[in-house]
C-alpha cells in the first residue's frame, strides 16, 4: 500500500466534496478527493447522488417527458399538428445516461485543471495521530492518504421502508426510478414529498396511472399553504391520484408486481396493486463504512456526523458537509457548505446564509420558494403584509400557454423588508434566484417594485406581487 501525503483530503466526490477539493485546491491547498461510485462498467463517476441518480437524471427524464406532454396535449394549440407520438423509454434512458456522463466527465475535467488529486474507492479513517489523519483508500488499488484537513461529504441513502426492502425491480428508489425500463401501466409512489412528485410526474406524462399514498394529512406540508393548495389541484388535474392520511401496511411482491396494504385517512381497509411502486419516504446520512468508531468522530441520533454552524465536527480538523449533516438535503447547500469550509481552513470567512436557501420542485407547474411560509410568519407571530399577482395576467405567459399559477410575496408589515417568496408556476425554478439575490441584500418589497423588469417576461409577475404587497397593480 503506498503513502501519499496532502493538506485536505475530501471523503465523498457529490456536490459537497468535489465543490470543496475544487476550492480548497485554488486556495493553494494540496488536496485530493476519495470516491467510491462507479459508473456501469465499473469506472469512476464522480458527483455522487445529484450526477448519478439526483438532480441530474431526473431533470433529464423531466424534460423528455414534458417533450411527450406538449408533443400530445399543446403542439395543437399552436397550430402545430403530428402523427401519433410515441416515446422510445430505452433511448430516452440512454439519453439521461449521456447527460449523467458528460457531468461526471466534467468533474473529471475539473479536478485535472485544479489539480486535486483524485483516488476511486472507499474512504475510511485508519487513525489519527501526531496532528494528522490518516485515510485508507479500497479501491482498485489501496492507498493511504495522510492529511491534516479532513472533509466528509458522503452524502446520504433512500429510507427503505420497513419490511419492503428495495429491489429495483418492483420496489424502487430513485435509483430504480431513474432506470424503469418501459411505461408502467400502474405506479405506485409512497410518499409525496420532491422526489415522489418529481418521479410520478415523469411516468405519469408518460402514460402511466400514478397512484401517490402520503402518510402526512397535509399535502407539501414545508410548502406555503396557498401554493400547496394550487399544486393540489394542478396535480389532480393532470390525473395524478394523491391520497393523503394514510398508514402503509404490508407490502408484497409477486411475478404480477406490487400490492401495498394500507388504511386510508378514515381508517378504511384498501389495497393498491400496482407493476412498479416507488419509495420516496426520506433519505438517511451515510456514513457506512467510514470508520468513524476508529478516530471517534461523533454522530447524532439519526445518524449524521454532528457539526456546529461552521461545518466543525468534534474532532480537530475533521469538518462535515452536505447530506450527511443537519439542514436541507439540497444540493446547492451542500455546495455553499462545501466552499465555506474549504475557505475557514484557509483561514477565511466561509458564509452560508441558511435563509436564503432556494427549494425547487421541478413539477408541472414548477414549485420555488425562498424565506419563511405564510403559516411559518402567522406561528412566528410576525406582522407581515402579502402581495400575489397570477400568470394568468402576465402577457408572456399566455404567449407561452402557460398561465398556471402565480408569484406570492410576503413583507414585514413595518419595514417591507422581504420575508418570502413562493412561486408556483411557469419558469418557478429559474424567476427564484431574483428573490434569492433580494432577501440576501435584505431588499424591501418596493426595492423589486421599482425596478426594471424585461417586457415582455415571467418576471414581471414577480413586479407585480412585489407591488401587490403595497395593494398596487400596473399590469405588464
Ligand atoms: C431523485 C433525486 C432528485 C434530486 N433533485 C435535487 C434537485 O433538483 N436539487 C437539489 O438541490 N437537490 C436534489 N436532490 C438532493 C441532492 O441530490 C443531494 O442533496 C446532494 O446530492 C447531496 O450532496 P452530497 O455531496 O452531500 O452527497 P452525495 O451527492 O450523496 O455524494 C456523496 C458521495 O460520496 C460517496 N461516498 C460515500 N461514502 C464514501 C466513502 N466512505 N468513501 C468514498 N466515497 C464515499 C458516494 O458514493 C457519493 O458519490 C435530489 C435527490 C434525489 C435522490
């Protein structure tokens, strides 16, 4: 086993890791980034659950899906008329698959231009002593590395549910959901948070009867009550069932597929026989096989590693970011954390404003919000003033033909100071950002009112609920 020495070694290569070797090599560190994913003929691919089977993949198939949607159901508003469309599910697969790759490629690229040094395999802790850590490599080949930083960055798992362990056959996780290899007749999602909405949409467009079971009474419980209520309704609209309130009961595979017991919100026996079911109920922090135990690196009691509000874990030097830590399981945060350590071990000022963290669901209307929920402000017991304004209103979207949903904003009633922006609508994921910049230089809601927004544009809806706070409309 040969010995290679660096100032930082990052454990874990998805957006938190190879986002903090990226940046701690440009701040001058020596730096290498350990990860185990392989791609499907055993190779490195880099970017963890976001390339591999997150973010990535599922915008690629939502995509492709939504292509199908308009192909079927808009092009013959626009005067646009085709023979029966149909959709090749291998070459669309095969297509997400291409994307995932020029993503790992990239970071690949990356890692070469910076100069990390990267090593395939798993990480584990081997010891610590005389001020460094040292981390052995399993992989093709073993190593060990000996480095006084240490970032962990290994991510998270899909929350198997209790007595129906994944198959990727019939019970599926988003890895399984990303790869179903022809059209379900009946799908079945058990939990209707992101990831079971995003899925079921895609399969859903694609002909499949989607059937979504939500243990909670409340639909997107973390989402503004309004735009719940809209996306509710969008959602049913389009076909997809929701049943909220229930309790999942046994659940059994056979040749013919999946059978999920289940009493409903009244308490009523029912029974959903479906040829795929997908479980999307939560995600757990992983730290299988990192050796914590070994150097004592201190856990919480839902299994991530422990960290203050700088990323710092109990022990010296040994920082932790992204999933495997408390806070949202969002990408972008994983990567804000993973660029503020690298620059605290520079002896910098990492900055990771938890308050402006963007959410997104890439549904059909797209989902977006920043800041704190109408019923988050009533708890809080904040004196607040609300603005709305529908797309319905908006030129751009009507010449688009999509006039679903509307832009909220929520103001402090003394100050106007921005508190909240919620979205549901065309383009949500993208018009975000333009509340985000505001909330993070503490904008007034008249701070957006007065300024110039593109005519004609989605983002004048943002405008106009900006001045619908101080009960004004100009109506772009
Ligand atoms: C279907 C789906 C869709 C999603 N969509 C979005 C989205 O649109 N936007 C968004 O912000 N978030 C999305 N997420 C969440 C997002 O993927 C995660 O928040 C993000 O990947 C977390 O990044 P991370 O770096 O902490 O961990 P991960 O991306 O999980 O990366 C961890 C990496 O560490 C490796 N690893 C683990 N242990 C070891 C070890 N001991 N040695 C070596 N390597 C190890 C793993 O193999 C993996 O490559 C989605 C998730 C899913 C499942």
């Amino acid at each position: 086993m040969s010995t290679k020495n660096f100032d930082v070694v990052v454990i874990g290569g998805g957006p938190g890791g190879y986002i903090a070797a990226i940046r701690a090599a440009q701040l001058g560190f020596n730096t290498a980034c350990i990860d185990e994913w392989k791609n499907d003929k055993g190779g490195p691919a880099p970017g963890g659950t976001c390339t591999n089977v997150g973010c990535i993949p599922s915008k690629a198939l939502l995509q492709s899906s939504e292509h199908f949607d308009h192909a079927n159901h808009h092009f013959a508003e626009h005067g646009i008329s085709t023979g029966k469309v149909t959709m090749d599910v291998a070459k669309m697969v095969a297509r997400k698959d291409a994307v995932v790759k020029q993503n790992n490629d990239g970071i690949l690229y990356l890692f070469k231009k910076n100069k990390v040094s990267f090593f395939h395999g798993r990480g584990s802790f081997a010891a610590a002593k005389d001020g460094v850590y040292e981390v052995k490599v399993a992989g093709a080949a073993e190593e060990l590395i000996v480095a006084k930083h240490v970032i962990i960055a290994t991510g998270s798992n899909a929350r198997q549910l209790p007595g129906a362990a994944f198959d990727e056959e019939n019970i599926l996780s988003n890895d399984g959901a990303l790869r179903i290899g022809a059209v379900p007749k009946k799908l079945g999602v058990i939990g209707s948070g992101v990831i079971g909405l995003e899925m079921g949409s895609v399969w859903r467009r694609l002909g499949a009867e989607v059937t979504v079971l939500e243990g909670l009474p409340t639909f997107l419980g973390a989402v503004d009550e309004g735009v719940a209520k809209e996306a509710f309704k969008q959602f049913t609209k389009q076909g997809l069932k929701i049943e909220l309130g229930v309790k999942i009961g046994e659940v059994k595979t056979s040749k013919k597929g999946v059978t999920v017991a289940y009493a409903n919100a009244k308490g009523e026996a029912q029974e959903l026989a479906v040829d795929k079911l997908i479980v999307s109920i939560g995600r757990v922090p992983n730290t299988i096989g990192l050796g914590a135990e070994v150097v004592g690196l201190k856990l919480d009691d839902r299994g991530a590693i422990e960290v203050d509000g700088d990323c710092k874990t109990n022990l010296p030097n040994v920082w932790a970011v992204g999933d495997v830590v408390r806070g949202p399981m969002l990408a972008h945060k994983a990567e804000e954390e993973g660029v503020a350590v690298a620059e605290r071990i520079a002896g910098q000022h990492g900055h990771v404003n938890f308050n402006t963290i963007p959410w997104v669901i890439y549904t059909s209307p797209e989902i977006a919000w920043v800041g704190r929920t109408e019923q988050q402000l009533k708890a809080d017991g904040v004196a607040y003033k609300a603005g709305q304004f529908p797309f319905l209103a908006n030129g751009r979207a009507r010449a688009l033909g999509d006039t679903t949903g509307f832009v909220k904003f929520l103001a402090d009633a003394k100050t106007d100071e921005i508190l909240g922006v919620h979205i549901i609508g065309p383009m949500a994921s993208e018009l975000i950002a333009e509340a985000v910049v505001a909330m993070e230089f503490k904008a007034s809601a008249e701070d957006i009112a007065r300024i110039c927004h593109a005519h004609p544009s989605l983002s004048e809806s943002t405008k106009e609920a900006a001045l619908a706070v101080d009960k004004r409309t100009l109506n772009f």
